[in-house]
C-alpha cells in the first residue's frame, strides 16, 4: 500500500467516496467528524482510499509516529499469540489511542471471542472519550457490525464516523 495516494488510486469507479476521502485527508475531519468508517464488499479500495488519508496527513508535516494503521485480525492475533503477555494486552490497546490518526482496517474480520470484544470496547471507548481521529475499514454493512459488536460499540462508531459505503467491483481481480 506504500505506493496509494490520492494522485495514484483511480476515483472514477466510487467518485463521492473518493471526495470524502480526499477531503478528510486534507482537513481531517468531514461533515463535523472526527473518523470515517469506510464500508464495502472486499477489494474495492478501502484500505487504499485509508492509507492515502495517512499519506495527505504525512505531506502536511505531521510527525509520523502521530499516525498509525493497525490491522485489526492480525494485531489482535498477535496481542494474543504472539510474545506480548496476555495480562498486557489492554496496555497496547490503549497505546494505540496515543497517535492523532489511528487507522483501523478490516474491522469485523476475527473471531469475535469475549477477549476481543474486551479489547474492541478497550480501544474504541477510549477513541471516543478522548475525541481521536480514527478511520475504520470493514467489510461489514452498519446493520452486520450490531451484530457483531456489543451495541454501545456501534454506537460510538457511527457517532463519531462519518459513513462511507463504497461499492464497485473487486479490483484485486
């Protein structure tokens, strides 16, 4: 994903989501939120259209230890598998709050144990507290995320997200 930039992804296939991209990247928020939560069916430019965010916000001199993408399975996994202590795990999850612009992609794709909703709600509440800017990428439309996710965690997600479908086709094909 080094390579997207607003000047280099393709906008003719969802031009509206595009634009919102485009301008929260430059202002850092949209329509009087602080976060988007970027939706769609797999490959069609989430996670592209979230890491140009990241570049804009980069161009503008913004120190990149304020920015950070976390791919939600993978650091969940690791929080849990990998050489981290378990009983340390809310600690990093919080950490992850410290950046000014925390990318959280492929929200919805893990097994949702209790252990994960602990940590979903860890991170998510403290998002929302503390005002943080936040892009959320998920395969998930908001009616599939309630059923996933406790409901106060959608609440906050859709409080402080603007919401952008995307739709179009696979462009991994």
């Amino acid at each position: 994903y080094r390579a997207c930039s607003f000047a280099t992804l393709d906008p003719s296939s969802d031009q509206e989501a595009f634009e919102i991209c485009r301008l929260y990247g430059q202002t850092g928020h949209y329509q009087g939120k602080l976060g988007l939560l970027l939706m769609g069916p797999p490959g069609n430019g989430k996670t592209s259209l979230a890491v140009a965010i990241l570049g804009q916000a980069l161009a503008r001199e913004q120190a990149p230890e304020s920015l950070r993408f976390w791919n939600v399975p993978t650091g969940m996994y690791e929080l849990r598998y990998g050489r981290l202590h378990p009983d340390h795990a809310a600690r990093h999850v919080l950490a992850l709050t410290t950046h000014d612009l925390l990318v959280l992609d492929d929200l919805g794709k893990y097994h949702a144990t209790p252990w994960v909703m602990e940590q979903l709600y860890l991170l998510l509440n403290e998002i929302w507290e503390t005002d943080k800017r936040v892009i959320i990428t998920t395969n998930l439309p908001a009616a599939a995320l309630v059923q996933l996710l406790d409901p106060c965690l959608v609440s906050r997600i859709l409080g402080m997200c603007y919401e952008v479908p995307l739709s179009g086709p696979d462009r991994r094909n």
